[in-house]
C-alpha cells in the first residue's frame, strides 16, 4: 500500500537494516536521503531505488559528528523542502566482556549508537517543531531490556536508547511521534566487527536463527504509515524459532 508521500533520512543506510528499509519506504513512494560512512554503497542503493521509479538521494555521514548530522538534515531539507521522518538506525556492536578492557570499542558504542541518536534528534527536532510535526524512528535491539555475557556495554546502549525515546515521546505535544524498534537477531553486518575471538565465536551460534533486514524495514514502514493521531510507540521484532 502507498501511503501519504513523506521526506524520510535513514542513517546507517548503507546495509542491513538501513538499506532494507530505504528499499521498502521506497517502494511506498517516500522521498529519501540515505546517510552512511559508504558513500560507494549509498551511491549504487540510491541508483537502484531512482531506477526503479523512486525518489532517493545521498550525503556521507559519521552519526558521531553533531555537524555533520546537523548537514545531513539540512540536505534533506533543500532536496525536498521538508524533513518528516528521521530514522536513527546506525549502530555498531563490538561485543567483548568487560574484563577483556576494549575501551576503544566501548566508546566507539557509545558514540555512534548513543550519541549518534542523541546527534539525529538535536538535527531534526527543530526542523519537525518549526513545521509543526514529525516522526522519529529510533532503532534499539532486544538488548534494550536484556543483558547478557560480552553484551554489557552493548545493551547498555541500546538501554539508553530505549530511555531517549521515551523521554523524547513524553516531552512532545503530540505533534512528534517517537518510535523505538528492538529487533532481535537480525541478519546484517553488525557481526563482522566483533574483534574478541570468544565473543564472535559464540555469535556464531546465537545468530544460527535470524530474521532478514527486510522484517524490521516492514516494522518501521507500518509505524511510518500510521495516521498523525497515532504513535506507535515500541515495536519488538524476534525470530518465531528464537527466544532470543
């Protein structure tokens, strides 16, 4: 079904879920700016998406950079006029335990999956206040109300995440809709950057049932579809094979 055209920026667009999703609000007839690190694959999405008879444009973007976020938003607005839908979906996920002391891949956590929200919302709720609504979409993880052994930072993240998002829905007027998203395990790259042997092995076997990118993108669509009078506020998306 296609729904009221909207001006949509994802980040983290250039896989996984990013790219899924860009694909399927796409296909609803929503004008997007895709934003990643990699401009290359931002380049063949959004040539795809334009081919196929959408509307999509890219800008490089580092989530951990408040200006460039602040460009990125912007860039929405002169492409289109408007900025209606700001997903925050880029993350990372370096999972090590605490006593292997990966400061580094602890920040790293911290500011893209933290601080990269925190970048999109500063960006974007002027914008969507001045024209008097919006929409965010903020991507979580079940590790947003669990924690397990090498996930503690992790999920510490994805708590913080999950506490924005209500704070910033308690804090609107109604004008503002905030969505938060928990995907359980998901196929995508998040994986491949897990640098602690013993955690990356045993991702192996947690991740031995997963759902494609393309579940979660169907769950941010219908959440970006529903009327302005109806928010929907947290969507859980697991496996029907996995506790997980």
């Amino acid at each position: 079904m296609r729904n009221e055209a909207k001006v949509v920026a994802i980040t983290g667009a250039s896989s996984g879920i990013g790219e899924a999703t860009a694909r399927r609000l796409a296909a609803d007839g929503h004008r997007l700016l895709l934003g990643a690190r990699r401009s290359d694959r931002l380049d063949a999405l959004t040539r795809e998406i334009n081919g196929a008879g959408g509307t999509a444009a890219f800008q490089r973007l580092d989530v951990t950079d408040a200006a460039d976020v602040g460009a990125f938003v912007a860039a929405a607005r002169e492409h289109y006029g408007r900025m209606d839908v700001m997903v925050n979906n880029a993350g990372v996920m370096p999972l090590s335990p605490l006593d292997a002391l990966k400061v580094d891949e602890w920040d790293r956590m911290i500011d893209v999956n933290v601080r990269g929200v925190l970048h999109g919302i500063a960006a974007a709720l002027p914008v969507m206040r001045a024209q008097g609504g919006g929409h965010f979409v903020n991507v979580a993880s079940v590790g947003a109300y669990e924690v397990s052994p090498t996930a503690a930072v992790y999920c510490a993240t994805k708590f913080a995440v999950r506490a924005i998002s209500e704070g910033l829905r308690q804090e609107s007027d109604g004008s503002v809709r905030v969505t938060l998203v928990s995907p359980g395990v998901t196929e995508s790259e998040l994986a491949e950057g897990i640098s602690d042997p013993a955690a990356r092995e045993a991702m192996k076997a947690y991740r031995a049932v997963a759902l494609p990118a393309s579940a979660i993108a169907e769950a941010i669509a219908y959440a970006v579809a529903q009327p302005a009078e109806v928010d929907v506020n947290e969507i859980v998306v697991r496996p029907a094979a996995s506790a997980q």
